[in-house]
C-alpha cells in the first residue's frame, strides 16, 4: 500500500512529534509508545497483527480523521487474511 507523505522521519521520538502535532498518524512497536503525560495522544490496540504487539498512535479526538480510520481499517483487513 503505497501512501504519500509530507514528512519522513526514521527515529521514534521524531514519529510521535509528528502525531502530537496533529500532522501524522503513526504504526509504531509498542515499545516505542510514549511512556508518561502525552494528553494529545491516545493508543489505539491493533491485535489483528501477528505475534507482534503493535499499536497505532492518533491524536486525541472524538472523532479520528476519515484517512486514519481507512488505514486502521486497512491493516485490519489485510491482518485478517493472513490468517
């Protein structure tokens, strides 16, 4: 699934910054989740992934943008086929 971006980055920190600054939406290991107060973050559960515990990272909101619940929903779908 190709997507387009604006921004790049390789390090987890810098991912985060992104979502936190509501310019990104981001699968990332759990391991990598932001540890303490982040009120702008929420984790969202993707068990659908394997053996790997990973999680996707939105901005806090009532309601997330329509193309992050079409990528959630996407990762979902394509999680269960493989099974």
């Amino acid at each position: 699934m190709a997507v387009e971006s604006e921004h790049v980055c390789a390090e987890f920190p810098a991912v985060i910054a992104l979502v936190e600054a509501g310019l990104s939406a981001a699968i990332v290991p759990e391991l990598a989740l932001p540890v303490g107060a982040h009120p702008g973050l929420q984790s969202v559960a993707l068990p659908e992934f394997g053996v790997r515990h990973i999680g996707a990272v939105v901005t806090a909101s009532p309601r997330p943008p329509p193309l992050v619940i079409e990528v959630l929903a996407a990762f979902t779908e394509a999680a269960a086929d493989s099974v």
